[in-house]
C-alpha cells in the first residue's frame, strides 16, 4: 500500500523521467492577482500558458499545495471535499499535447500507481473527438467506458485567464457506492474523479470573448486527497494517512468519538479539514484579519472552533490540532514544521478571540432573533459582523438554527457603505495629521503657493512642521514651494528643502486639502517654523515626469482618432519611469491600430510643436473643444494645455516646453484590465531609449544565432520553423518503418496461429502500437508481448481476434506482473513492478493462446 509521501515521490519521478522538471510547491498566496489563493497547480504558471513569459522549461512537474472555499459549505457533510488539498501536476508549455498527456496518465494510474483499469472510466468534452479516440485507440479503453459532458469537461482559471476542454478520470468505487451509468449518468460518490487533463487552448477575455492561446498546453491535475482512498482501500478521504491521525486528535481534542454520532461526525471532520488549512495558510504567510484573504482564514478558524464550541469543548484546540497537521505534513513541507510555533500561536490568539466573541456575539444575536419574526435585518448582522467579529455566515447559520432568515440584501449594502468608508480612511492614511489640525495651517498662513511649473527651486519659509509618531518624519508647510502634489495621475515630487539648522529629504508631495501643499520628509538636524528655506525638487524626475504627461496627452489624443471618440481616460498614472492610461474601448487594439496610433503620436513630437498653456474660465475651455474628463475638480479657472495639433486637454500636470523634448514615446504593453477597460503602459525620453534599445539587441543577436541579416530573422525563424515541422514528419515515418520491422520480426516468430514474445525497452505505448499492428497483418489469434520499458517496470500488451478476449487475457496476467491493467476485447494492456514475472507471463500466455 502506497503512502502519501510514496505516492508524491512516485508521481514526480514518473514525469521527471520523461523529460519535466521537478519544482517545489509555490505558496498558497498566489502572484496572480485575479485568484485569492492558489487553486489549482496551474495557477503559478498562467504567465506561461498565456504567453505573457516565455516558460523556463518545456514541462514541469509538481506537487501544490492548494485551497479551495467553493465547496466550504459541503466540507465536513461528505466523505471527499476538503478546502486545502495537494494536487499532482504535470505541465506542458507549448511542448507535448493529447496525445503524450493522455497515454501518461493512464500509465501511471493503472502502472505506476497499479489502480485496475477496469475500475476506470474517462470523460471527454462534448466536442473533443481527438481526446475519445486518443483513449480508445492509443490506450485502448473500451468506448463504453469514454463518456462525453458538456460544461463539466470545460475548465478555467476563473472568469478571465487560460481555459480549454478537458477529460477526465473517474474511480469505480463499486455498486454499494451508488448508482451505476459512469460519470455522466451514475452516484457522484460512486464515481470520483481522480484525474483532469486540460488541453489549454484559449484565453478568457474580461469581455467574455475566448481567443485562442499562442500555443496549446497541457495541464493535469490530480487531487491527492482523491488518489489516496483508491490506493489505500478506504471509502473515505478521512480514513488515509493524510488525515486520519489529525481526526484522532479531533477525537482525542473534542473528547467524541467519530462514527458513531451524524452530526458529531460532521464537526469532527470540519475540525479536521480546516486545521490543515489553517496550519498551512498560516505557515505561508496569511494572517487573520477583516478583509481579503486574511477573512478567509479568521472564518476557517471560526467555522472550526465554533464546531469545538458546540461539541461542548472549553479548552482551546486549534494549537493541539495544527500540531497533530505538522506532524502529518510535515515531512512534505518542513516549512510548517518550522514555523509551528508561530502558526500556533497564531490560531490559538485568534481563537480566544473568537471565543470571546462568541460569547457576546451569540447573547446579543439571541436577544434580537427572539425580537424578529423570521427575518433578522441585515443592519443586525452587519453589526454584527463589523463590531463583534461574527463572521455572517455564522450569522446565517445561527439564524437558521432558531428558524430565521437574514436580510443578506440589506447586510450588503450596509457592507458597501462600509467599504466605501474604508477607502475614504485609506486615502486620509497618508496624512499624518488630522483634517483640523491642515485646516488650523491653511487658515493661519493661507493657501501655499505653487511655483513649480516654471521654477525647480525657490527660497521660501516653513509654515508648518507637522510630526507623526518618529520626530524625524514630519509634514512640511512651506509659503512657497517648487514641489508639484500629486495629482491628476502625475507622482508628486521629490527633492530637498534646507534651512540654517536642517535638511528635508522629501518622499512625497500632496494636496492635504485643497490648496495646502504638505511635503512628507525625513529630517537630519532640525527645522523650525518661521525659518527660511531654500526648496530644490529633483529636477530629473521632474524631467522624466513631464515627458511622460505631456506623452499621455499625445496618445490619448491619437488613440481617439484611430479607435474613435467612445475613448474615455478611465484613470492614469504619470510616473519619472513610465506613463499608464487606462481607457473605455472593447476590443483588444490590434497590431496595426497600434502602430498607427504610435505613428501619430510620434509625429506630433517630431513636429516639435511648443505646448500653450492658458488660463481660461471653464466654459469657456469647453467651448474650444478642450477634453475635460475629471469634471469640477479644476475650480471654475482652468489651465488648457495645448500640445502639437491634434490634443487640448484641462490639466492641472506639469508639462514639456515644446514636444520634441519627450522623445521617442514606445509601448510596453497593451492589456485588458476588466470590463471594457483596456490600459496603455508606455515610455517616452531616456526610458524609451533604453527600451527601444534592448529590443534591438535582442534582434540582433537573434540575428547572429540565426546567420542572417538583422532584417531577416522573422523570415529565418519562419524557415527553421518549417524545417522544424519537416523533421518531425520524417522522424515519425522513421519510427513507424521501425514498427514495420518489428512487426515482421513478431509475426515471422508465430507459432500456433499466436504470437508470445518479450520484447525490452519499449514503453506500453510502443508495445500496445506493435501488439495492434501484428494482428492486423491478419491471421493471427493473439499476439502478447512483454517487456520492461526501463528495467524497472513490466509492461504488456495483448490483441487478440474474436472469439478470444484480450481483456481477459492481459487481465489473468496481471497479477503476475504485480499491477492492473484493461482495455477492450481487441486489444488490452497490463503492467506492473514485478519485472521478475515478465517471463512467467509469457510463459503463462504461451499456455492462453498458444495451448501450450
Ligand atoms: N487546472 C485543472 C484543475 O484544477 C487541472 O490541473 O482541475
């Protein structure tokens, strides 16, 4: 019986030998930020399968660690959902497809693993007949046993990301499991899946359009929670090894005994899926907190320790519990193991927490329920929640347990205005001191006085010096000052402000209220109010920055006239390194769209037109056709910044003198960000230069790799590509003439209508290829040939013509070979460890089909 850790060994081993490298798990905190944990063993490689990052290698392999809530509410109800799981995965970037994926997935299963083949079924995609004759030719699986589905064989990352159809593998787990009729139509308890192959072919737009990957990959998962109870003879997955010593300590933790109580067994094993959870959340680094992924967590540790609570336990258990996961998971992710500690305490703070909670929460909870008629408001639960820490779906539980509902429409608005508070807070962060305490400045002093479109640096006085908690970080007023706050896009400055006793370096610039310039900066020596000062910004950011904005003006303006006037500024950021526009439109923008709106962008800079800046009342600004998209936040004078031809935009940013000064503006990206919004990151000055520069090196040195001119590559790497698809044409002819030879051999070697041979080094694949093309040379009962593919493993394959059965036959020798095996009544394969009964198989065939 294989073990968990045996199993893990096994499966890497099996794809390393054929060509993937092995890597570690990534952390179950993804870098993806379109997913809140990692899912699935694809998730640390969607940059490759969409072709945004050319992949390190052809094929990996791994062993993930992974988390899922969609099922939360099912853990604990069955034998088989769990949140965090481990999943075995092997990747193909670009490389291999259908027809390697499939056939090594049957390989390990039914050899490797030795799971009878018999007891499998697949399921393909509605409209993947490539996939149902790969299994039924190829593996040889009876077609009785490939079903089609719909929706269920389609799978994505998410809403948006790579997605293509897949198939997958079920587990028989016999008749007292459930109904019979395979995956399609029998018991989902009787059927489990233990395999998905994804064929990667498409990426889902934000807009829900699907487009085509630049190349088709493969992505398989196994679930190793799924594998184990197929493996170690165990109807439950809380019965393997992963989990059944954490449920003895469930047991041993909640003083219950599992099996014999419903709903005992229930908490016992919600006890036992959210510990691991917990511990290996924690250990990667997600700590409980209100929101995002910290919230996932406090609820896993609340729905566990709630379930502790009512099975009447008043000690603390999760510490005791984690410890009970380390020592299970341990020897997989010694990381866990090293930071048991902190995990444990951290559960175990965030447990007595929740206790305490519980017990307020839960009276006052009580106390309105007994006021409401069946429905408690949604005000209530907010309060709940946001006060007490009383998770809502506790709330909806709890509710539903005294027979009453919860308004969730009006939890959620209360949740929306709260939100929205939240990011009002976050903006005011920043400030260091309070709303009074800017205004009490600008009332005293009046309003600072922004120099800076002209001057970099001015002689001024301090107004204000505002300290935080460290007095060498402080907020700065100055009466004058050259410092641009942020706004509109455009980073605020950085500098240098002196005086006689002190030196400012300034880190940000920004409008504490409108018309109060505040300067945060760190302090050597000292700086007083009233003091003079001299205010110097860095002038090559400043440089840097003006020639990325007045660059958005040019490409918002071209990008209206090559994609039309539905283009809005969604949003922008004007930063020393690079510009970003985010903009409406709903369709990529194609190759040549783009190249046309960088032709005319850079035009108007060759045009080295002087940029006008005018002061206007704003009606006036808007008569002229100015772009306005940020509505009143001007105040009724504004500044119209003209640039080249072709953009009058309102604009409070600081500007380039004439447009030549911006340079050669270049894209780095163009990109979808979600519902019809698309975003331009680009360069112009030295940054373009740099840019424009690698790119050409690269060119260059393709150029040399490839022999050719600088301008030929592209024709060159077509060529080679060809060759490339020509070569494995005729290595493929040159395999099957190898065939032909091998087959002549066998069918010369026929004795009694049948063929028994043994046959080394080829793998099943080969041996099934040989079996099936021996027997349709015609004449021939059966044909059996043995072998071991690497000296480690013993394969089979048998075809037989009617009325012999070559599932039969490959199944009476399976147990010689230590392993499984199935097919169809032509042709059949089996295999196993037992390399040492190769020649007693034979031998024992030689008596099937032979007669000997
Ligand atoms: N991504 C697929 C899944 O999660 C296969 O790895 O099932």
């Amino acid at each position: 019986m294989m073990d968990a850790n045996e199993v893990r060994s096994a499966f890497t081993g099996y794809f390393a030998e054929r060509g993937h490298t092995v890597l570690p798990s990534a952390s179950l905190i993804p870098h993806d930020p379109s997913v809140l944990f990692t899912i699935a063993g694809m998730v640390p490689f969607k940059p490759y399968f969409l072709g945004d990052e050319p992949a390190p290698w052809k094929r990996a392999t791994t062993v993930q660690k992974c988390f899922r809530t969609l099922d939360i509410d099912v853990v604990g109800t069955t034998e088989r959902h769990c949140t965090f799981f481990e999943m075995l995965g092997n990747f193909s970037f670009g490389d291999y497809f259908k027809s390697e994926a499939i056939p090594f997935a049957w390989e390990f299963v039914t050899e490797v693993l030795g799971i009878d083949g018999d007891r499998l079924w697949v399921t393909v995609h509605d409209s993947d007949d490539e996939a149902e004759e790969i299994w039924a030719d190829a593996v040889g699986l009876d077609r009785s046993r490939i079903q089609r589905m719909g929706e269920d064989n389609f799978w994505k990352m998410g809403e948006t990301g790579p997605c293509g159809p897949s198939s997958e593998i079920y587990f028989d787990r016999g008749e007292q499991a459930g109904a019979a009729g395979g995956p399609a139509r029998g018991g989902a308890e009787r059927f489990v899946e233990i395999w998905n192959l994804v064929f990667m072919q498409y990426n889902r737009l934000a807009n829900g359009d699907i487009e085509d990957l630049p190349r088709r990959s493969i992505d398989t998962g196994a679930g190793l929670e799924r594998i184990l109870p197929v493996l170690q003879g165990v109807g439950s997955l809380f019965a393997t090894d992963v989990m059944a010593p954490v449920l003895a300590t469930a047991e041993e933790a909640t003083g219950h005994r599992y099996g014999v109580d419903r709903h005992v067994d229930v908490a016992l094993r919600i006890l036992t899926d959210h510990a691991r959870a917990m511990a290996m959340l924690v250990s990667d680094g997600v700590l409980p907190s209100n929101e995002g992924r910290g919230y996932v967590l406090r609820r896993v540790i609340r729905r566990a320790v709630l379930r502790a609570h009512q099975l009447g336990v008043h000690e603390l258990v999760t510490a005791r519990m984690v410890g009970s996961v380390a020592s299970v998971l341990g020897t997989a992710y010694p990381k866990l193991v090293e930071d048991l500690d902190l995990v444990k305490a951290t559960v175990e703070r965030e447990e007595g927490h929740f206790l305490r909670t519980l017990q307020s929460g839960s009276a006052i909870l009580d106390q309105e329920l007994a006021g409401v008629d069946g429905v408690l408001p949604g005000e209530v639960a907010f309060r709940l929640h946001d006060t007490y820490g009383f998770p809502v779906e506790l709330t909806v539980e709890l509710a539903r347990d005294a027979g009453a509902e919860v308004d969730m429409e009006g939890f959620e608005i209360a949740m929306s205005s709260q939100r929205h508070r939240a990011r009002e807070a976050a903006r005011n962060a920043r400030k260091a001191a309070g709303d009074d305490t800017y205004r009490a400045v600008i009332e005293s002093a009046g309003p600072s006085r922004f120099v800076g479109y002209e001057d970099y640096q001015c002689a001024t006085s301090v107004v204000a010096v505002l300290a935080g908690g460290d007095p060498h970080d402080v907020e700065l007023v100055l009466g004058v000052t050259p410092f641009y706050a942020e706004s509109g896009g455009q980073v605020g400055d950085t500098g240098v402000i002196t005086t006689e006793t002190g030196r400012a370096e300034v880190t940000d610039t920004f409008n504490a209220l409108p018309g109060l310039i505040v300067h945060r900066a760190r302090v050597s020596g000292e700086i007083h109010v009233g003091q003079d000062a001299l205010a110097v910004i860095d002038a090559t950011r400043r440089e840097a920055t003006r020639r990325n904005h007045t660059g958005t003006h040019l490409l918002h303006a071209a990008l209206r006239m090559v994609l039309g006037d539905h283009v809005r500024q969604q949003g922008s950021l004007v930063a020393p390194d690079r510009l970003r526009f985010d903009f409406s439109h709903h369709a990529a923008v194609r190759t040549e769209e783009l190249d046309e709106i960088l032709r005319i962008a850079n035009s108007d800079v060759l045009s080295d037109a002087r940029v006008n800046v005018t002061e206007a009342a704003r009606a006036d600004a808007e008569a002229m056709g100015a772009l306005a998209f940020f509505g009143d936040k001007y105040g009724e004078v504004v500044r119209v910044v003209e640039a080249g031809s072709h953009s009058r935009e309102l604009c409070g940013g600081t500007h380039v003198d004439a447009l030549g000064m911006i340079g050669p503006i270049a894209v780095l990206s163009e990109s979808s960000i979600g519902s019809g919004t698309r975003r331009i990151e680009a360069t112009t000055g030295e940054a373009s230069l740099e840019l424009l520069g690698r790119r050409s090196r690269s060119i260059v040195e393709a150029s040399r790799l490839l022999r050719v001119e600088p301008a030929g590559v592209i024709e060159a790497l077509d060529r080679l590509i060809a060759e490339k698809r020509e070569s494995d044409k005729e290595l493929a002819k040159l395999r099957a003439g190898r065939v032909d030879d091998l087959v002549t051999g066998l069918v010369s070697a026929a004795d009694a209508g049948a063929v028994v041979a043994r046959r080394d080094g080829l793998s099943s694949d080969e041996l099934r290829a040989l079996a099936k093309a021996a027997i349709a040379t015609g004449g021939l009962r059966a044909v059996v040939i043995a072998g071991t593919p690497d000296g480690s493993r013993a394969a089979l394959a048998v075809a037989a013509s009617s009325p012999l059965d070559a599932q039969e036959v490959a199944r009476a020798l399976a147990g010689l070979l230590g392993g499984g095996g199935g097919g169809s009544r032509e042709l059949a394969i089996s295999g196993g460890r037992n390399v040492a009964g190769i020649d007693e198989a034979l031998a024992e065939a030689a008596r099937l089909v032979q007669g000997r």
